[in-house]
C-alpha cells in the first residue's frame, strides 16, 4: 500500500471515531439535565434533549464524509491477491482442453467451471467424501486435493468418459442401475469411478475388501450393500476386459 494512502486511511479513521465519539457523547447527554434549578442529579429535561438532538445531527455528516473517505481510500488500493492465469492443456476422457486457470485452481474446478463436464461432483472440498473421484493415468485421486497443472499432460478420466459409446454403458454403471446402488445420486459419479479402480487394483476378491477399498466414499444415503452388490456382479465382466 502507498504511503500516502495509508496516511489517508488513517485520517480518515480517526475523523470517524471522533465524529462517531462526539455524537454518542451529546446523545448520552441529552436525556440528563445540568441544570441546577432541577435540584435531582440525572433527571430527564427538554434542554438536555434538545441540546443532544442538536449535537448528534451536527455529528452526523462529519461522521458519513469519514465513512465515505475511507471506502474510496481502500477502493484505491491495489489488490495484493491476483495471480496471472495461464493456459494449460488437459486431456479429459481422450479429447484435449486448453484452459486459462489460476496457477491455484483444483481439478474439480477446472472440470466443473471450466470445461463444463459438471459429473464429477463437488462434496465436502476436504478430500474426505470421495464424491469428487476420477482417474489420473489410470488411477484414482481426489480431485479436489489436485491441482489442474499437476494432471497438465496425463489422462484424466470422468465419469462422462467411462461409457463405451453408442449408448453402452461401463458394466459397473450398469451393475449400479441393476442393484439399485444409489438413491439421490449426488455421489454416485464418484463411487462408480473408485468402484472403477477398486476392481482394476485387485481389492474386489471379497466383500470384506470392497468395503474397505470403498472406504474413501461416503454415500449418505447409506446404499453401501447395494455398491458392494454392484461392484461384485460387475467384477467378473471388468477382469475379463
């Protein structure tokens, strides 16, 4: 910040305080009365009204010409905040995006607000609930945690990727229609994405082991023995490919 536009910010500070002082000052006083002939300390007069009526109006303007200086001083001042954004290239379910990103932006975002591929769904933004998964060179990760230059040059697979084309679809998306593995759907794009991995790693050899390998993703519908249902039927059909 400029030296001289602090100095105005803190002038303009104090004018308003003491503007702000002197006005609470004269109403307090309005409704208790120094006149003597009243005899009671601390009684009520039309005096001590007027008086402080007459002094907080006089306040008043003095006290918005302060409010007003300091919103325009701070409106001068620079942001300290920006970052130049860039242009990164992802390639997303085989097809090349080219991106003017924040250096900071996630990978949620820049497939959401960016791209506009909005299936991968926005959840607790903590890498804690699993809804945001996709694949990156194969594997699982939060894309919440990720930074979109971090997957710049790898492939990046959603949820709006996993069909096989000409209205097929992945056999686990299917095996979640067949099991009824869902109920609202908001975090079903990310549990069929990890039930996705959870197979292709190995961890589907028993119901025991899909639990805990689906452990990352919450479903707060609770359709948890339907998705290990699902992943089961579709594990036979996934090996085979």
């Amino acid at each position: 910040m400029e030296p001289r536009l602090g100095v105005r910010i803190l002038h303009a500070t104090e004018s308003f305080f003491l503007a702000h002082a002197s006005g609470i000052g004269a109403a307090a006083s309005m409704s208790r009365s120094d006149d003597p002939k009243n005899g009671a300390s601390g009684a009520f007069s039309r005096r001590g009204f007027i008086r402080g009526a007459a002094s907080t109006a006089v306040a008043l303007p003095f006290t918005a010409g302060a409010v007003a200086e300091v919103t325009e001083a701070a409106s001068e001042a620079p942001a300290v905040d920006s970052v130049d954004s860039q242009a990164v290239t992802l390639r997303i379910n085989g097809q090349p995006h080219t991106l003017s990103l924040d250096p900071r932006t996630t990978l949620l975002d820049a497939l959401r607000d960016h791209a506009g591929l909005t299936g991968t769904k926005k959840g607790c933004g903590h890498g804690q609930c699993g809804a945001c998964t996709v694949h990156l060179g194969g594997e699982r990760i939060l894309s919440c945690l990720t930074f979109a230059v971090m997957a710049e040059g790898r492939d990046i697979t959603t949820i709006e990727g996993v069909a096989a084309g000409a209205g097929e679809l992945h056999p686990m998306q299917q095996a979640f229609i067949d099991h009824d593995a869902f109920q609202c759907g908001y975090c079903t794009p990310g549990q069929i994405m990890a039930a996705i991995a959870c197979v292709r790693e190995g961890h589907a050899t028993s119901a025991a082991d899909i639990r805990e390998s689906m452990s990352g993703n919450l479903c707060r519908c609770a359709a948890y023995p339907n998705i290990v249902a699902a992943i089961e039927q579709a594990r036979s059909r996934l090996q085979e490919t």
